[in-house]
C-alpha cells in the first residue's frame, strides 16, 4: 500500500482504519506483507467503540504510527482510507515491558458525516462518551498486560501539535 500523507491539502486528516466500530476482531496492518493481521479476538461484551486506526507517515513514542478514533455513520473496513478533520486527543501512557511510553489516541469526524457534523472540538463530545472510551483502551489494555491511562484530554489545536510532532 502506498501510504497518503498525514494531512490533505485541504490540511484535513488521513485516517487508516483497521478495525472496524463495533468489532471484537482486532486488526493490525502488517506494512512487511502490506496485509491486515487478525491480532487477537476480544471477549464477548467488549467491542471497539468507534472506528479504530492509525494515521499515515506518523510515528508515536511506541514506533508505531499515530492511533485514531473516527466518528461516521457506519463502520469503515480494514484498509479503508477516510478523510476526517481532528477534534481532539486523548494523551494516555501505557506500560509495556516494565517501560512507560505515551500511547495517544487522535479522535477525528469523516468529513463526509451528516451525523456528526456538529462535531467540530472535543468539547462538542459528551464527557460519558469520552470516559467510555477511557474505561474501553483502559480494559483492552488491562487485558493485554499492559495497563494504559488516560493522562489528559486536548482540543483540536493541541491535538494537530502532537499530530505534526510525531510526523
């Protein structure tokens, strides 16, 4: 796959889903094979509470790409490339290996979504949602080993700033 930059020229946000809403399937994208690696399968009642992926020609503190949440209508698909403008960013830190890294996630609406046009700061979002999506990664994560936190949740201009530094 050849991989879009990080921002359009309309300086809106590629985003790479590879898993979608709803899913207890965790996709990983395997850049060696340019295919997408069922992970792992989650267990019942614990499913991804938005679309889940990475943003392209980014990398974060763990070496991997940039990790984004994205509102739309209807789940996207593994490798599907979505437009989508930034709201906001969770910072977290994750424990792994005895070491601990940053583990952000980047939160963007499609911008082709009627239903969440309103959407344009993370404000615009409920703080139960946003919890929800806290208590989700910090259960994922519990369950992988590696307990992760919520550190701070940043408007869309701080979240553009992290964006940016990690390209």
């Amino acid at each position: 796959m050849i991989m879009p930059p990080a921002f359009s020229e309309k300086d809106t946000l590629y985003a790479i889903i590879e898993t979608p809403r709803g899913s207890r399937n965790k996709y990983n994208y395997k850049k060696a094979n340019d295919l997408f690696l069922l992970k792992k399968i989650l267990p019942p009642g614990l499913c991804f509470p938005l679309d889940f992926g990475f943003i392209p020609q980014t990398e974060a503190e763990d070496g991997d790409p940039l990790d984004v949440l994205v509102f739309m209508e209807e789940p996207g698909f593994p490798g599907c490339l979505v437009e989508c403008r930034v709201i906001g960013i969770i910072t977290a830190e994750q424990k792994e290996k005895g070491k601990v890294i940053r583990n952000d996630r980047v939160l963007s609406v499609s911008v082709h979504s009627k239903q969440h046009e309103n959407l344009k700061e993370i404000s615009d979002v409920s703080q139960e949602f946003l919890d929800d999506i806290g208590r989700f990664f910090e259960t994922y994560h519990h369950i992988e080993g590696s307990p992760w936190k919520v550190l701070e949740i940043l408007n869309r201009e701080n979240a553009i700033k992290l964006i940016k530094k990690n390209m």
